[in-house]
C-alpha cells in the first residue's frame, strides 16, 4: 500500500508534461485502486478492458484517476454494498474512447443537468465551478481545449450509477492506421 501511495504522490509531483502514454496513466490508476480496494475490501471491484495498445494512445495527463476517484467516492462508498467500477478503452474514427463506469449512486436528473450546464459554462469562460468539482471540471475543459474534436459525455442513472466517455482524438502517421488490436497496419 505504501509503494501504491508513494507512486501516486510521485507522478502527481514529478508530471510536468502535458500529454502522457495511456498506460502511464493506468498505472496511476491500478495504484489508486489498489489503495480504495484496502480501504473497501470487497466492496469496491475494480475492472478493465483495453481494445488497444495502451504504449501507442496518448492522453492528457492526470485524466484516468481523477474519472475512477470520482466514481468510488461519488458512487460506490455512498452505497453500503459498494459496487464495481469498470474502465473500458477502446480505438472509433482515429480517436481513443475511454469510459469509466460504476454501479454507484448515480445522479438525480437536477444535479445531472446542473453538472452538465456548469461543464459547458466552464468550459466557455475558462474558469472553474464549484458545480462542477475540480477534477471533471479541468478534465472537461482541457479535453475541449486541447482537441479540436475530442469530447466528454455523461451519463447517469439514479441508483444505477454513472459513465463518463473521453474521444481523445490520436495522431497517427501518414498511411499508418491502428485496429482494435493494438497493431499497425500499413
């Protein structure tokens, strides 16, 4: 657990870099779990599913963590059975899709649109919401930045949980195209 942590405080000290390797981040991630699954025991189940080559995606930094934090502690630990987050990353239209799911508490419709309309505020002031929360509000808004084409959605279910969905477009090089795989084609 202390290796978990102390890896953790590192990448969050010693990241300067605006962009990272996906798998850097799911490391961050797989630590951060590590730590919540000591803390919950069973009661927080942690999942994923890579459809591609984690070494060739490239993401904002301090993205994947922030999503899977707020999942456990806006979702599952208000459920006293916890439940299950699931991190899926798959390759659609020369883009990275991320979705991070949990079977959490979900959001009521009125605090679903607030989020989504103080998002979408931030976003086109450039400033943060207490709305919003630090972490998705300054995922979201360097997502829209940094990405002509790239996108956050939400979605959530009342006592079903909630999905956050990053398209984080991909520079691929002249004639190289990537399939699901995680291998080049040429």
């Amino acid at each position: 657990m202390i290796d978990s942590l102390g890896s953790l405080f590192r990448y969050n000290l010693k990241m300067s870099e605006p962009v990272v390797m996906l798998e850097r981040e799911l490391k961050v991630v797989e630590d951060y779990m590590f730590i919540q699954q000591m803390r919950f025991g069973r009661r927080v189940v942690y999942e994923s599913r890579l459809e591609l080559d984690p070494g060739t995606v490239m993401i904002p930094a301090f993205t994947l963590q922030p999503l899977v934090e707020n999942a456990v502690i806006h979702g599952l630990a208000k459920k006293e059975e916890g439940g299950r987050v699931f991190l899926r990353v798959w390759e659609k239209d020369g883009c990275a899709v991320i979705s991070v799911a949990d079977t959490g508490a979900g959001m009521s419709r009125e605090r679903y649109e607030e989020l989504c309309r103080a998002l979408e505020e931030s976003c086109e002031k450039g400033s943060r919401t207490s709305k919003t929360g630090i972490g998705l509000g300054n995922i979201y808004r360097r997502v829209h930045t940094m990405y002509a084409d790239g996108q956050v959605r939400i979605v959530s279910t009342p006592g079903r949980g909630t999905v956050v969905q990053m398209s984080i477009p991909q520079e691929r090089e002249e004639g190289e195209e990537q399939d699901v795989s995680g291998t080049d084609r040429r």
